[in-house]
C-alpha cells in the first residue's frame, strides 16, 4: 500500500524504524531547492539530488519525500510508492499569520487580477 504525503507535514521525524526522511530534489538546482537541501542538511534528512527524473536501478528510499515545482512531486512520487494528497484551497488561512508575513484576502481571480 502507497505512503501518503501530508504537504503539512513539516517536521517529520524517523520513522518506525528509525529511517530519518529523505528529501528527494530534482537535477535543476533553484533557490527553493538549495534552500530545502539546507534545511533538510539542518533537520538531519537525507538528502537526494536525482541526475534525471528517474529513480536509478535498484534504489530504495526509506522514507521519501519529494520536492520541487510541478510536475516533478507528481511524476517522481508513484516511482517512490507513495501518494500525494492535494492541499486544501483554504491551506493559507490555517498557517499562522506571523509564518505568512503577508495579509491573506479572499477574492474572486477576476477581482483579483484588477488589484494594484
């Protein structure tokens, strides 16, 4: 049965058998990536740097997680056994303003794209 990913699971521990997870980062590097790579270095993760996006012969992950624009995480994580769950549309109302550091207002995209 496939591992489902919670997006909101941010500080995931060992698992079960004391497999720490492993960030799993496609080839392109980008600022998002690196700083994920640090953050994970921080967090004690493993970290994997794919040469393509393909899982190399024979390569098991105890505990993945992938990251990086779309659609990397949805092409990578079905060849890693796990699923991803879609957050909800309302996900930024439920992370504490002071993570945001930004004012989060409700809108209709048409309204939205007339804001300056």
């Amino acid at each position: 049965m496939p591992i489902v990913i919670d997006f909101m699971d941010l500080n995931r521990t060992p698992d079960t058998m004391g497999h720490m997870p492993t960030l799993i980062l496609p080839p392109k590097y980008s600022e998002d990536t690196i700083r994920m790579a640090q953050a994970a270095t921080q967090s004690s993760w493993e970290i994997e740097r794919l040469e393509d996006w393909s899982i190399p012969d024979g390569k098991k992950y105890e505990n993945p997680i992938p990251y990086g624009k779309a659609p990397f995480p949805e092409t990578i994580s079905p060849r890693l056994g796990i699923n991803l769950q879609t957050p909800a549309l309302n996900i930024l109302y439920s992370i504490p303003r002071h993570f945001l550091k930004r004012e989060i207002q409700p809108s209709f995209l048409g309204e939205a794209r007339t804001l300056k």
